[in-house]
C-alpha cells in the first residue's frame, strides 16, 4: 500500500463515519470494524430526534407541560445516540494498531475523530441537562466538523 | 509529498473550523501564521498568570484585613463597611452594594422558553399565539353561529334550512391563546402546573369572551384540575387550521378530572396507565311529547343530576415508532324531572383505540375509532346526545361509532401537509326526529408554511356532510386562510 493509499484509508474510514455527505468506498484490504456503520447510525438517529422535537413547535393541541415531557423524552434519547456516536469512536480508535500506521499518522488520526468525539460528549452532556436550545448548534458544529473533514481528504485524495 | 508531511498539514486544520485547502502552498503558510501566533499567545498567558497571582496576592490581603477589623467591632454592632469608589468617582451606598451583591439572579429555567424566579427552584414561563381564521363557506350557518368560525357539522343547514342561507366569509382571531406554566423538581416528584386561556368563550362572532382551556396542576404521577379528557389521545389529532378538526375524531373535550398516570416497561418499551375520575354530565335528547322542553342552543337536555363522575382507564405504549392507546369509559347517564318522581338512569360504555404511527420520514398516521353507548358528549362537537327520552319519559342510551384517519406529509422541513378524513354514526331510535344528526363525514385538506418555528401560514380545504334522522342532509365547502404567530 502506498503512502498516498495509506491517506486514502484514513479518509475514508472517517468519510464512512459521517452521514451529512455521500460515502465513498473504502479501499480494498481495509479493515472492516463494524464500527462505522454505527457511527453513521448514531449520526443518523440524532438528526432525527432533532427533527421531532423541532417539529413539537407546531403542535397546537397538546399542552406545554405534555410538550416539555415530550422533550425531555427526545433529550435522553440525544443523550444515549450521542453517547453511541461516542463510542463508535472509541471503537474506531482501538482499530488504529491494526491500520499499521506511523506515530504522526496515528495523531492526525486520533486528533480528527478525537474532535468529533469531543462533540459528541459535550452533545450527551447538554442532552442530559435537559438544555434544548444548545444542541441544535453542537449538532451542526459536529456536520461542520464532518463536512471540514470530508473536504480535507477528499482534498489530498485527489 | 509524504505521510509525515500529510499529517503535518492535517493537525492544525483539526483545530480550525471548516475551511477548504485549494493548495499545500497555501496551508504551509497557514502553517507558519499559526506558529507564529502560538508563541504569540504563550506569551500573553504568562503575562496574565503573573497578574492573576499578583490580584490573588491583594484579595488574600484584603480578607485578612477585613477579618481583624470584624474581630476588633463590638458585640451587636455591625462591621464598618467601607464605601467602594468607582472609576467615574461616585460612591456606591453600602446598603446598596450589599444588595447588589446578594441579589439572586434570574436565570434560565429548567424547561424551554422559562426562567427560575429567583431565590426558587421554580421554572416559569409564558406564552401562547395570536391566531387569525378568514373562512369563506358555501353556505352560512344562518345568524351568528359558532359553525361558521369552525366546524360545527350539527349546524349544517339541512332541506328547508338551507335557503336564504348563501356563501359566507368571516373573519376571526377567537382561537389566539395565552398560556402560563410553571416547573418545579421536588422529591415527591416534578410539580407542573398550566394555565391556557382562549377568547372563543362566546359564540357571537364579535364577542371575544376569554374562556379557560386547561387549569390543572400535577406533581409525580398525580394531576388535578382541567384538561383533556383522560379518554382523548391527544397525540392522535390531526394537524387541521380548523380548530374543531375531523367530525371521526372525539370532540376535543376539556373537563375537571383527577387523573393518576403510571409509567412502566414491557420489554423494553416504554408504557402508562392512566386511570381518571372525570366531571360527569348527562345529555339528553328528549321526545317533545315527553313533557321535557328544557334545551340548549343545540337542542338537547342537560338535567344536571349525575351521582357519579365519569370513570376512564387508558392504557399507553410508546414503541419508538409512535403511540397507541386504548382507553376504556364507565359513564352512569341520569335524568331526573323536577316537580315530580320520575327519575331514569342508566350505565353505559365506550372504547376508543387511537395512534399516531411514524412513517416516512417526518410523514405521520394519526388515526383514532371509537365505539360506545355512551360516547355522545364525547363524540363529534355537541352532536349527538348520550341518550334520548321517549313519549313516557324512559330513557335509552345512543350507539355512537366513528373514526379519522389523517396522513401528515412534511414536504420540507418548512412545509407541511394534512389529509384527513372522518365520519361518525349514531343508532337512533325511530322517535327522534327533527333536527337530530343520525351521521356525517369530513375532509380536510391543508398546505401550511412555517418558514420559522414561530409563524405559520396556511389555507385548509373543508368538506362536510350532516344526514340528519329524517335521511334529509346539508353540506358545507369550505376555504380556511390562517395565520399563527407564536409568541
């Protein structure tokens, strides 16, 4: 594998970890962790919630206390997709031995999913503390977080 | 270029927020910019740990200087206070500097859109939403009648009725709320408590009559006070600009109850039952030949006699896929006669099963049936009663069934669409007759734009149909615009 395919690994286990744009194949011979697919999920599963209860601001008929319940509900559930999100991370960063890859590659790695992660911790905690206002922001600061990522590799890629 | 150099490059670009990297020239640069900085920011923060050393240095000063003054004042005497000069020269009054210095202050509450009143765990909040309804209808409900602000399907002119009644348009904002709400933990549970005023209180079209909605407090699984009815599954009502909604729906009842609600698991899923005592109120159609004259503004008997209240059990499960319930009623309908000894009563029941299913997307299912003997009062607004009075005075209990099905369709996240649909039915005995409803349906149709969480526009198609007991009918077109401004 060359130094340029080695790059193109790192991107593209990172790029499969996000949803907010398309996926490219990774390339052959690379470790299938599992743990993508969960990230993606996790990603997946916290834009929905979000809609949900965004969409709660229309609903006419139902009490604000009902709404409030409704939104602590959708909260915790944040709070278990982001810890999720959080642990696909973890995950991925246990696979890096396996990747053969040098120390600087090694930190550029963890760095990049280590950020991601960092999000992520402080989306649960928010979720947790029952903060509604602040998660949509960290939830698009963690697409942005992506989206830089994806440019980056795709980037180098070329 | 090298692994090495690659990593170099990416490291920084971690810390910085998105941008795109068009050149390695270009990042390189960034690259030095970046160091060059860095060094510049360690030297600011050595210069502001030395000072930061150097104000605890004076603070530890001043509390040691503060607590031997304090030691050195007599017994019952308050300590000097020494007057604080600000940088413009005035001088702030001690008993003022105390208080700014005490003063709790107000913060954010524990649920969205509240504060804490300070000194308080109590969150509070208020709000609600200015409303305004412009209807245009293919026949008017003839004088100043409720049925022309929303759908009243028992008002729909029927045969002879229908003439000299043409199209209508009217214009209201009678649905625009106020809401107030408190939250505050306590170790007996959450204490909630709502309060929500709407202006449709009066049926005359210029008469902006508040009218109390909800008023109801709860703490834990306890609540008291009015709200919805514990047999409507509130989740179920379709998105209608149409304040009274589907005629299949049950009317959208707000009584005084005491209700206990109690959560709990089924393999992994979460679950309630609810259990409430509800205010009870018979309503009758009376016979006119049965002496009975007393009627309401849509021609029923309320005698006001109940011995018990109205006992409701619901049952709750809540997959991650949305909600069903099923909820079950005991309701005891009397009729007693003043002036004389008759007296009639009689136990009836009903059942309703409602859900609203996630589909596709933000796309929704809301449906809801119900059947029962005595459902009139809840069923469809102020249609149908829960019994009729024969000749004699004997009363008999009214088979009610209807359902709804509404599919809300999110084109985007700004625009929304509702289709529903509706119908309910009644088994009246072949003595009623005039101008009672035997069954109707609707269709509601609606295009809404909330291009922010606090506004929305929208125009709603409504078509209904009323079959009254003489297999005479009516119906109504009917084009809704509204406005909502949450504030």
């Amino acid at each position: 594998m060359t130094q340029l395919n080695l790059a193109l690994v790192i991107g593209a286990t990172l790029l499969s970890a996000c949803t907010a744009t398309s996926q490219p194949a990774a390339p052959a011979g690379l470790p299938d962790t599992g743990q993508p697919a969960l990230h993606a999920v996790s990603d997946a599963r916290l834009r929905e919630l979000m809609d949900q209860m965004n969409a709660l601001m229309f609903e006419r008929f139902m009490t604000q206390p009902e709404i409030d319940r409704e939104r602590r509900i959708h909260a915790q559930k944040m709070a278990d997709a982001a810890e999720k999100l959080g642990s696909a991370i973890d995950a991925i960063l246990s696979r890096l031995p396996a990747l053969n890859l040098n120390q600087d590659e090694q930190l550029t790695f963890r760095a990049l999913a280590g950020k991601l992660g960092e999000q992520a911790h402080a989306l649960n905690a928010q979720a947790k503390l029952n903060h509604i206002d602040n998660i949509e922001p960290m939830l698009d600061q963690m697409t942005a977080t992506c989206s830089s990522c994806h440019t980056l590799f795709r980037k180098f890629g070329n | 270029m090298n692994v090495k150099k690659i990593a170099l490059i990416l490291l920084p670009a971690l810390i910085a927020t998105p941008f795109s990297i068009s050149a390695e020239e270009d990042l390189r640069t960034l690259i030095k910019a970046m160091s060059t900085r860095m060094t510049e920011l360690g030297k600011q923060v050595e210069q502001s740990n030395k000072h930061v050393a150097e104000l605890e240095a004076k603070l530890a000063k001043l509390e040691r200087e503060k607590a031997q003054t304090s030691a050195a004042a007599p017994s019952g005497q308050p300590a000097p206070v020494q007057t604080a000069t600000i940088a413009t020269g005035s001088v702030v009054a001690p008993a003022a500097e105390a208080q700014t210095k005490t003063a709790p202050a107000v913060t954010v509450g524990d649920a969205k859109g509240t504060f804490k009143i300070p000194g308080s765990d109590t969150s509070l909040g208020f709000g609600g939403y200015v409303k305004l309804d412009a209807n245009y209808s293919s026949i008017g409900m003839g004088g100043d009648k409720l049925g022309d602000q929303h759908l009243v399907v028992a008002q729909i002119p029927v045969g002879a009725n229908r003439l000299g009644e043409h199209s209508k348009a009217t214009f209201h904002a009678k649905e625009s709320r106020f809401w107030l709400k408190s939250f505050t933990p306590s170790g007996w549970g959450d204490i909630n408590t709502f309060l929500e005023l709407d202006l449709l209180g009066a049926a005359e079209i210029s008469n902006y009559t508040p009218r109390l909605r909800h008023a109801y407090g709860s703490i834990g699984n306890f609540l008291a006070g009015q709200t919805w009815t514990t047999f409507l599954n509130v989740a179920a009502i379709g998105d209608t600009l149409d304040s009274a909604g589907s005629v299949g729906a049950l009317v959208y009842l707000r009584q005084p109850q005491v209700r206990w609600t109690q959560p709990f698991n089924l393999a992994g899923t979460p679950m309630e039952f609810q259990a409430a005592l509800e205010t009870p109120k018979s309503r009758l159609w009376a016979d006119p030949l049965s002496g009975e004259t007393a009627r309401d503004a849509y021609g029923f008997n309320n005698p006001n006699d109940e011995r018990y209240p109205d006992f409701i059990a619901r049952l709750n499960y809540n997959p991650e896929w949305g909600s069903l319930s099923l909820a079950g009623m005991g309701r005891q309908i009397r009729y007693t006669r003043q002036a004389s000894v008759l007296q009639q009563e009689a136990w009836g029941g009903a059942v309703s099963l409602a859900g609203k299913i996630n589909t596709v997307g933000m796309d929704n299912l809301r449906f809801m049936l119900n059947y029962g003997n005595a459902i009139g009062r809840y069923a469809t607004f102020n249609t149908f009663g829960d019994a009729v009075l024969d000749a004699n005075g004997q009363l008999q209990l009214v088979k009610v069934y209807g359902g709804t099905l509404a599919y809300q369709h999110w084109w985007d996240k700004s625009w929304r669409s509702t289709l529903a649909y509706g119908f309910v039915s009644s088994d009246q005995p072949v003595f009623v007759g005039g101008e009672t409803t035997r069954r109707a349906q609707s269709v509601h149709a609606n295009l809404l734009w909330s291009p922010l969480s606090q506004a929305t526009i929208g125009l709603e198609y409504i078509y209904a149909l009323r079959e009254r007991t003489d297999n005479q009918s009516g119906d109504l077109h009917r084009v809704q615009f509204s406005t909502r401004f949450n504030f």
